[in-house]
C-alpha cells in the first residue's frame, strides 16, 4: 500500500515518445539496465541448469561432504539461496531504475528538454 505512487491528476499533456526515445536519459536508463539484467540472467541460468547437467553426467556431486550430506544437497540449498538473493538485488536495484524513469517523465512534462 504504501510503495505506490500518486502522480497528480492535471490534464495529460501530450508526450512525444519518440523524443523520449531519442533523448540520452531514456537512453542511459535502457543502457544501464541491459548492462545490469543481462550478466544477472546469464548467472542465474547457468547456475539454475548447472545442477541438472551435472547430476546427470557426473558422479561429482554424490559425494558426501558432512556425514550422509552430499554436494547435491548444498547446490540445491545454495540454488534457494541464490534466487532470494538475486530478488533482492533487482529490487533495490529496480528502484534506481524507477527513480531514473520519473526524471525522465518530469523532464518530458516540463517541456522535453533533450539530455
């Protein structure tokens, strides 16, 4: 309830997305969060698929490391562990994003300026 925004409610002014588009703000936003999603997804996919692949052609991860605990346990613990941590980081990171995207709409309400 409390994280939503109240944008005020004046008549729409026409916006020119494409000059939002073209303007270096919008972007350095896009910029910045392909530079940011792209590694962080490629991460999270090997890590998710690396547990298949290696349970299916190595014998590596059957071996036990305390007691009746194997290495598959840990990388499966360690998966749980990684997707709560990776959310984490997007959120707060998303945040940066959404602040970046509001100079943007302000900027474009006040007239377009292009940056």
């Amino acid at each position: 309830m409390g994280a939503e925004k109240e944008y005020k409610q004046e008549p729409a002014k026409e916006i020119d997305f494409v000059q939002v588009t073209e303007s270096r703000s919008f972007k350095k936003l896009m910029h910045d969060r392909k530079k940011f999603i792209v590694p962080l997804t490629v991460f999270f996919m090997i890590f998710y698929f690396l547990l298949p692949i290696l349970t299916s052609y190595t014998t590596f991860l059957n071996t036990p490391v305390i007691g009746d605990i194997s290495w598959v346990w840990l990388f499966a613990l360690a998966q749980f562990i990684m997707t709560w941590v990776l959310c984490t980081v997007y959120v707060k990171k998303a945040a940066v994003f959404d602040k970046q995207a509001d100079e943007i709409i302000r900027e474009m309400e006040e007239g377009g300026k292009r940056q």
